[in-house]
C-alpha cells in the first residue's frame, strides 16, 4: 500500500468535520477491539472528536484496553454521523445495525485485512496479506511517523496476540514479529495482555467448555472436528455466546484434523459458524457460500436454524472441501 494512500486516510481522520464514527464487526474479537481503540487513541492525539459504537457488547476479557469503557451500543446512539471508519469488517454487513447511524451523504472509510473484502468503503486500505488489521494500523502510524504511546501500543499488539494465536498461527510472518518488537518499546506488559487474552478463563467458560467437549463429533476420516454449543448449555454454564470460542481451539487442536468447526445457537436460534483449517482447505470459500467470508485459515459465516439443519448443512460442504483439497 502506497503511503500516498495512507496519508489520504490519516488526513481524513485527522481534519474531518464532526464526531467520527468507528465501527468493527459485531461479536468483535481482539483485533476489531485493538483496531477500533487504536484509530480512537489517534483522535485523541489530534483533538478529533469520535464515538464508538458497536451492536455487541464488549467482551470483558479486553476491558483492560485504554478507552474499552467508551464503547457504546448502536442501540444507545441516536446521533447520524458523516464520517464513519470501519475496522476489522469483512464486509459492510459484519457493522451490521451501526450503519442506521450512517448520514445519508456519509463517508466510509474500510481499514481491512480480510480476504473476502470488497472494498466497499470510499476510501479503502485493505491488505489480505497481513496478519491482523492492527498490523495495518501500525504500518500506517509506522510509516506516516505517528507517535505511538503506551495506550495506542497495547491495542495494537493486542490486535495482533489475537489473530496470530500468540505468534503461533502461519501468519505469523517475520514483519508482524518486528511490529510487535517495535511495540514491546512502547512500555506495554505482553504476558499481561497474552494472558486477559488467549489464556484466562472464568470457572463459567470452564464449565461451558466442559459441557461443549460433550459434543464433540470427529469425522470417520479424522479430518474434520466440531462441537456445538446450544442455548441450554450457556444457560446451565452462566456463560455468553462470547465465552464460546473457548471452544473453537480444541476442535482444530485434535492430531490428523485439517478442519476444526464451532456451532453456536443465539437466541433467536439462528446458527453462528466459526470454522479454523490447518493447511490446506480455505474455510474463507465456505463461509462466502453461507453468505459469511474471513480468512483461508479462518473464517465463519450465520445460518438459519434449527442446530441440527445448520450442522449438516455446514458439514456436508466441508467434507467435501476436505477429500478434494486431500485427493489433489
């Protein structure tokens, strides 16, 4: 990405009219917090108002991240902004009710690192190859020479723990162990933020991943690996729909399997899928076939229930993905 581009985006941040809107995908995870966060601490910097809202709430695993507490739900908000940043959003479905906020001549600006993005903002920095869309963020801040403080550095590399799986996934490049040396000067405490982020469980995740490994199904091939969390199971765990991607590890985890899946049912008893390969399937292909996107290695997509529909369904589709991608 030119930095002609990314001085376009900064420029747009920095002297825009009006409170900014930033937006990350729903059910947001550790790089659309650190993301979103980030691009917050920059307003800060340049005394640019902003507001952050998002259809879910936070998980309270990153309420250690500076400004977490400012996130609002879209359903609080009655303001219409003309300027919004998305972050982390695969596509401008995944903001989902935070574009009603939108005013009619709104501008749209899409900061991504997804496969499946399309570009759908007016103004797009959208880079498949990086790990994480912090590591976006941080390049833009790295090569414009925006100060980055202790606060802006903890999101960041929070962002960037996350979608690498602590440095352990294959997208853990040599630049992305630079960006998070470069942050680790910042003053910022990585054993803190790996543990409120991969590690620390509460005893009712515990519990729901207990009953969750009740469910798990292995393939006759040994390929293939899910579980599925029902609403009776977050009821008698006292668990969130968020404490269910504890879960997600163990399929993917399991010696032989190339595709691991989660299942969740919502309360409306639509289905949330999350599905995470190894090595050779690209679950991005799949999610997009269920109207989803994501990454080749992760990805997920929402189906229409009842469970056991969205399973079959899902499954099926990933069979078959798994005997092409091993019979090539």
């Amino acid at each position: 990405m030119s930095n002609d581009a990314y001085g376009a985006i900064m420029e747009r941040i920095r002297d825009g009219s009006g409170p900014l809107l930033i937006v990350c995908h729903v059910s947001p995870d550790g790089d659309a917090v650190g993301a979103a966060l980030a691009v917050a601490h920059y307003c800060e910097s340049v005394g640019r108002a902003f507001v952050l809202v998002n259809d879910d709430p936070v998980p309270s695993r990153y309420d250690f991240m500076p400004l977490a507490d400012r996130f609002l739900r879209t359903t609080d908000v009655s303001l219409r902004f003309a300027q919004v940043i998305a972050v982390d959003c695969a596509d401008a479905r995944r903001m989902g009710q935070t574009t009603l906020l939108f005013a009619p001549d709104y501008e749209l600006i899409n900061i991504d690192h997804h496969d499946t993005n399309d570009g759908y903002g007016h103004l797009n920095v959208v880079d498949p190859q990086a790990a994480a869309t912090c590591l976006v963020l941080y390049r833009m801040m790295h090569t414009l020479h925006v100060p980055i403080g202790r606060a802006m550095a903890t999101c960041l590399y929070t962002g960037i723990v996350f979608d690498t799986g602590g440095f352990r996934y294959n997208n853990s490049t040599p630049e992305i162990h630079l960006a998070a040396a470069d942050l680790l000067t910042r003053g910022i405490e990585p054993f803190y933020i790996a543990d409120r982020v991969l590690e620390a469980m509460t005893k009712e995740q515990v519990e729901l991943v207990r009953l969750g490994l009740s469910t798990l199904v292995v393939d006759p091939s040994g390929r293939m690996a899910y579980v599925a969390v029902d609403q009776a199971m977050l009821s008698a765990s006292g668990a969130t729909d968020d404490d269910t991607e504890a879960l997600l590890p163990y399929t993917r985890s399991l010696s032989g399997v190339e595709v691991g899946i989660l299942f969740r049912e919502r309360t409306d008893h639509s289905v949330k899928v999350s599905l995470r390969s190894r090595e050779r399937v690209d679950v991005a292909a799949i999610a997009v076939s269920f109207g989803g996107g994501g990454h080749v290695r992760a990805a997920g997509c929402n189906l229409e229930g009842p469970l056991a529909d969205a399973i079959a369904q899902v499954t099926d589709q990933v069979r078959k993905a798994v005997s092409a991608a091993f019979a090539q």
